[in-house]
C-alpha cells in the first residue's frame, strides 16, 4: 500500500492553490498517494509577535499531532505568512528529516507582476519538492541544479530545477525500500 501524503492550506489565505500543487507534485512521487487536507487555522502558538513571524519548526509540531489526527503518514504545510527558525531571518520551508511532516511557505517566493505566476509556481513547487526530499531522508546536495540545493535566497531557487539529481535520485531509491 502506498504512503498517504496531504497537502494543508495553513491560514484563512493562500496565494496559491493546494489542488494545483497536488496535480504538479503527483507524478514526482509516484509512490506517494498525494491528497490536499482542509485548511487549518494559522497555529498562533507559532507566532511571534516581535518578529512578525511564525516559528516553522513549531508549525512542524503542530502538523504531527494533526498528521495523528488524521491518520496520514506525510503532512506537507502551504503557508502565506512569513516563516524563521532562531538564527535566521527566515526560512522558505522546514521538514523533519527524515519524518512524516513539512512546511513551505510561499510569502518570499512572490512575483512582483501578475504575469508571472508561472514562475510563482515553479518556485513554490521547487520548495515543496525540497522538503519532500527532506522528508524522505534526503541531506542538501551540493549539485547547484538540483532541487536538494540549499535555498539562502530566492537566486538560488531560480537557479535550480524541480527534479533531484542522479545521485540524490538513486539515494532516493534506496531510502523507499528500507
Ligand atoms: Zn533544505
Ligand atoms: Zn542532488
């Protein structure tokens, strides 16, 4: 039986949609059963008030009682709002690596014109890939093309592909059998 990963809108607002993430993120993970999840309040136990930013990691405790909840095996997280960890002044997503729970968010991937919203959405489905590769146990690649590269800035998303590279690839292969 295949492992069941949702798709969860975080907030009452989204820039972009869990459906369409699910029908571009589907043929990536063939051995994933890919669903989206209803929205979920924005967890305000994540939100720090002083930076005006949520903590993703404490988004990513909050998506495993909810994974629980609803009996999936992999929650992946699509928020609006901004998203740090201590240390850094903000993160484009977080996962548990490996582990059943991710978060993205789409606040510093927007597009400055309208007419751009396919790179919007190729940006957010780089990240999404990314953290799903986290989720499986995959580390930061040094391949700069490949999806597994760590993201500092919105360059170096651009800059690289959806797909995983040939070593991260077979990497892959071999952490789904064990
Ligand atoms: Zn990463
Ligand atoms: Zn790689």
């Amino acid at each position: 039986m295949s492992e069941s990963l949702g798709i969860i809108q975080l907030g009452p607002t989204a820039d972009y949609s869990t459906e369409k993430l699910k029908e571009r993120l589907s043929p990536k993970f063939p051995h994933y059963e890919v669903k989206t999840v209803t929205a979920m309040d924005t967890p305000a136990m994540a939100y720090d008030s002083f930076r005006e930013q949520y903590h993703s990691t404490r988004i990513l405790a909050f998506l495993e009682e909810y994974a629980q909840t609803v009996r999936m095996d992999h929650i992946l997280g699509v928020a609006s709002f901004d998203l740090y960890v201590p240390g850094m002044n903000f993160v484009f997503g977080e996962a548990r690596c490996p582990g059943g729970v991710a978060v993205i968010s789409t606040y510093r991937l927007r597009v400055k014109r309208l007419d751009d919203s396919d790179l919007f959405a190729s940006r957010i489905l780089k990240e999404a890939v990314h953290e799903i590769g986290h989720m499986m146990g995959l580390r930061h690649c040094t391949e700069p093309s490949c999806v597994m590269y760590f993201s500092e800035r919105l360059a170096d998303t651009d800059r690289k592909g959806d797909d995983f590279c040939a070593e991260c690839e077979s990497k892959m292969k071999w952490l789904e059998v064990e």
